[in-house]
C-alpha cells in the first residue's frame, strides 16, 4: 500500500491486479411486478449481485502485522488495528483461522472444520478481507497445525500417543498434538487452506509445523511416524503440502522456531531450514531476541541485544539459503591450475540469484518479555532484517498492541527499505 525503493528500484506495495471468484448467492429476494390488469400477478424473484472474492498479489516487500480472531470479530475491535496499518509502512494483516484448540474462527460450511464455540469467531470474514482490499492490505490467514485437540478427539488414530497406557499424549498446556506422521491429516491441512483461499485469504500461514516439544516427553510416543525420523517425515509433510498448495495456487508460508536459522539438525521437533525454503512460497523463522537462551553466542542477555541477534541469526538464515540455491543449481567453481582452458567469461564464484534468500521472512518481536520492548527495540529489529539482505518481516504481539511509532508513516517508508539511517 506505499511505496518502497528497493535497490535502487521503486514497487508499488499492494497495489496489483486484482483476480475475482464469483459465489453463488446465498440468498433471493422479490419484486412485485405492477401491471394495468387489476389481476394479482405473481411476485418474481431476483437474485442480488453475486458477492465478489477478491485477491491481491503479495507485495514486494511484506511488512505485516499479526491479528487475533477475537480483534478480527468485531468492526469497532478490528478498527485501531486495520488504521494502523493503513497509516504506515505496514501493508499486510496475519489473521487467526484455526488456532490451537483445533477449532476455526470463519465458517467454511464444512462440518470437518468446526467453528469455534468458545472463542472468538469472524461472522463477516468475506466482507472484511474485501475491505482490506480495496485498501490495498494484503491478507494471510494463519493455521495452527500439529496442535489439535479437535482433530485428535475425533481422529485418535493420528494423535501422539501416551507411551504409558496408549492414550492421547498432551503437552504441558493440556493441548493434543497430532503425531506428523497421520498422512491423512496432511490433506486436511490442504483443504483447509484452499476453503480459505476462496474466502479472500490471499496466503496461507502454517504455523506449528513441528513435533511438540514441552511436557512429559518420555511419556510421548509417536506411532504413526514409527522408525522414521523426525527430519524425515516433516521433509515429507512440507513436500505435500507446499507441492498441493502451490498446484492450487495458493501462496503459502511456513512458520518455523528461531534457532532453526543456526542450529543444523532438526532441533528435536522435525524442523530443518533447507527443508522448509524448498517447500514453501515463504519461510518465517520467530525470531523473537526474549526467546534465546543466555549465552547465546556469547551475549549474556540475547533480549538486551535485539538488533544484534536479529541481525546474526537471519544473515545466518541468508548465507544457508544462497548455498542451498548453490546445491541445487549443480555449479562448480573451475579448478584453479587445471590443465583445461578456462574461458574468460566463466565465473570463479557463484553469485545467488536470491531464489530461496527471498523467501525468507521473519517474524520480530513488538510484544514485552523479560522487558518492555519500545519503540527502539522494534526498530533495531527491523534494521537488522534490512542489515541481513532481507526487506520483508512480519511484527508479532499477542495482544495486538503494537507500538505505533514504530512504523515509519508514508513520509519516511523508504528510508529504512533501502538501508538507510533509522530515525528515532
């Protein structure tokens, strides 16, 4: 929705062709019809315009904020938040469609997918996203996807079993956990992106992507992935998945825990970087300074550091994405003293065309933990993204109370895109 210089070029954010799904109207209405005769005629039906499905291409780059569905259900809850994006840099809203109970927040008319009883529900989802995008603002509609205690109570057969007695495992928080290796599940998981992609949802974030990780995990035990490995079966997951979603057209991104940018093995959870940069449209790494451990390459507080971290994991991030394109583009650096002639126009170092760096995204933190975090704090988050090669994240509170003048205005949209010095 505003203008961002990008390496000396200029894109237009959100502002793209539009491509339409037409839906049958779900209701008639009548017209009397009013003659000379004096005869009753008949009333006869009209049907009202078919309401308009609308999408928008992802802007280059993505700068958006997370919405809870409760914010989301209520026009004058939503409103603050839906401002603020229009009035800054911001161009994109994650909104809450299933969350971890398993249950959704918009009615699909699917029985599979219930709506939330409990919670906080959207009663005018297509009527929101159509607002959003008259405005330009991208929408990415968030799944919550292991964590499923809707699914599992109906499906036992696919949750993590307790290795004890061969009930249904739950985490620390009492939540069930579908074991990744439930393949029927993985469809699921397409289908509720598609039936929220003919919503208006222009992208589909999966979030949970993992094998739990906090309770009683001795007691845990994980038939349906049996001898395979947790790297293993995830690399499979994500292939379905992003392999369906991209067949469908749908843009889809995949949330994944922060230090997967620096940790080489699957961090006990299943989640590989590599992996997820090959399957999905986009990669976001929660790279929240308050959620690294002390001492975490040699900061004693990574939390005081935001801008330092951010900056250390996602250029770590940056550096395996261009030697993952490397890989896979098969070239070879020439031998140097090699008796063969080497041509003048051959390259002696791979230089990344940005194929899998691009995809990365990462979640920052403008949310309090272990300290107030301010208007700074955001800030240097967001350099830091800039600093690693990156020009697209995503701001996460869970409380939807952002710091407003963390987001630069139209005004000063540019200066941090590019690179340039930070205003305070």
């Amino acid at each position: 929705m505003l203008p961002a210089l990008i390496g000396g070029l200029l894109f237009y954010t959100g502002v793209s062709s539009k491509t339409e799904v037409f839906y049958d109207a779900q209701s008639a209405t009548t017209t009397p019809v009013r003659t000379a005769s004096t005869t009753p005629v008949a009333a006869v039906p009209t049907l009202p315009p078919p309401f308009v499905v609308t999408h928008i291409k992802t802007p280059i780059p993505v700068k958006a904020a997370y919405m809870t569905s409760c914010i989301a259900s209520g026009k004058s809850l939503r409103a603050p938040l839906t401002r603020l994006v229009e009035q800054t840099e911001l161009n994109a809203l994650v909104i809450d469609i299933k969350d971890f109970s398993g249950m959704v927040s918009v009615d699909f008319g699917d029985p599979r997918f219930v709506v939330n009883s409990k919670g906080c529900t959207i009663p005018d989802v297509k009527e929101y996203i159509a607002e959003l995008h008259k405005k330009n603002i991208y929408v990415i509609g968030r799944v919550t996807v292991m964590q499923d205690s809707v699914y599992t109570k109906s499906h036992p057969d696919a949750a993590v079993k307790r290795r004890s007695d061969g009930g249904i495992w739950k985490d620390k928080k009492g939540l069930a956990f579908v074991d990744p290796g439930a393949s029927e599940y993985w469809q699921y998981m397409v289908d509720i992106g598609k039936a929220s992609y003919a919503l208006g949802f222009d992208e589909i974030n999966y979030d949970y992507v993992r094998y739990p990780s906090d309770g009683d995990m001795s007691n845990a035990k994980f038939t349906r992935t049996g001898s395979t490995t947790k790297a293993v079966m995830m690399d499979r997951f994500f292939s379905y998945l992003g392999k369906a979603m991209r067949v469908a057209g749908v843009p889809s991104s995949v949330d994944l825990f922060g230090m997967t940018t620096t940790n080489t093995d699957d961090l006990g959870i299943g989640q590989v970087l590599e992996s997820a940069l090959r399957n999905f449209d986009y990669v976001a790494p929660m790279v929240y300074p308050s959620h690294y451990p002390p001492n975490f390459n040699g900061w004693k507080n990574p939390n005081l550091v935001p801008y330092e971290i951010i900056q250390f994991v996602m250029s770590r991030a940056v550096t395996r994405a261009n030697a993952l394109e490397q890989k896979e583009s098969g070239w070879v650096a020439p031998v140097v003293g090699s008796t063969t002639p080497i041509a003048s126009t051959t390259p002696t170092k791979f230089v990344p065309q940005g194929i899998y760096a691009n995809r990365l995204r990462p979640w920052i933190q403008d949310f309090d933990y272990g300290k107030v975090y301010t208007e700074a704090d955001v800030r240097a988050q967001k350099r830091a993204t800039y600093d690693a090669g990156l020009t697209s994240w995503m701001s996460w509170d869970p409380s939807n109370k952002y710091t407003p003048s963390a987001y630069n205005t139209a005004e000063l949209a540019t200066i941090e895109s590019d690179g340039g010095a930070v205003l305070p």
